[in-house]
C-alpha cells in the first residue's frame, strides 16, 4: 500500500492511497442438491475443496485531524477487491460461482507521531 498526503490546513490532512496484493479465495465442505422440474431430487453432490490465488487491489482515501500532542484522528476509506472464488465442477459439469468479492470499509483510528 501507498498514501500521498494531499497537505494540511489547520490540523486537517487529507490523503489518498492504494494498493495491490494477493489474494487466496477458497471454498471448502460445500455441496448442493439439485431438485428437476418433476420434483424429484439427486442425493447432495460434495464438491472437492478448490482454492484460487488471484490479483487483489485496494483504493483508499480519508483525513487525519491532529487532536495534539502527536496524536491524529485518522478517519477514512477503504474499497477491496479480492477477485472470485469457485467450485470445481460436479458430474453434471455444473458448479458454484461468486464473483466480485469486494468490501466497503469505513474506518477509524488513532495514530501517534
């Protein structure tokens, strides 16, 4: 990660940043049933634990507000994205995706000089 402090004014800074990072997304004892139209209904299909290792990115902005005596109030945010995770696919060549695995983040805290 990376922060540029855009400057100060009466105690206040504010910065941007971001960052870029590996990220290891996995899905493990997970199973479906499938249910056909007739309702009739296969035995829960287990799939075998799959780990993806993928390209993960940050963005994120905010301000500190000096309160004195080298301490700031850091008050800021955070977008995350750790790209998606799968399962490996069953017999019926069907499986599970989740795409977009990405958190908001509002944040606060304290930091000493």
């Amino acid at each position: 990660n990376a922060y540029v402090d855009l400057g100060t004014w009466a105690g206040i800074t504010p910065y941007v940043g971001a960052g870029v990072g590996l990220s290891s997304t996995a899905f493990k004892d997970y199973a479906s049933t499938i249910v056909f139209f007739d309702g009739t209904q296969v035995p829960p299909v287990r799939y075998e634990d799959k780990r993806t290792n993928q390209l993960a990115f940050a963005l994120m902005a905010g301000v500190g507000v000096a309160l004195g005596h080298g301490a700031t109030l850091d008050l800021g945010y955070r977008y995350l994205h750790l790209g998606e995770a799968a399962t490996r696919l069953d017999s019926f060549n069907v499986g599970t995706k989740v795409k977009d695995i990405d958190a908001h983040e509002f944040r606060a805290g304290l930091r000493w000089q």
